[in-house]
C-alpha cells in the first residue's frame, strides 16, 4: 500500500484520511451509477457491499492508529 511508505504515523494518518474521502466518494458515484441505470440493481449492491467494507476497514485502522 502506498500509504505504508510515510515516514510518520501523522502523516499515514493524513493518506488515510484521504484514502477515506475517497472511498466516501466513490459510494456516491455508484449510488449515481446506479440511479442513472449505468448499473443493474445486483451489480451496484454487489460494488456498494465491497464500498461500505472498504470504508469500515479503513474507518477502524483510523480510529485504532488514533488511540
């Protein structure tokens, strides 16, 4: 993971912090996505399922490396 390289855990904290916007970002794109009919109702579950565990594990990694 790119994020492993920095050299302080502020600033692996800051990578992951955008890590995390990211991920945010890319639930809504696939809530759009599927809205606009770009994605069957199955695949943007299956996509929106695989979104939300990415945003939890990296949501916990942050909380954990915070306390």
């Amino acid at each position: 993971m790119e994020g492993s390289a920095r050299e302080t855990e502020k600033e692996y904290l800051r990578f992951l912090g955008i890590a995390f916007g990211s991920v945010r970002e890319l639930g809504y794109l696939l809530s759009l996505a599927r809205r606009l009919e770009y994605l069957d109702v199955e695949a943007a579950k299956s996509l929106e399922d695989d979104q939300h565990r990415a945003a939890g594990s990296l949501g916990a990694l942050i909380n954990a490396l915070k306390n």
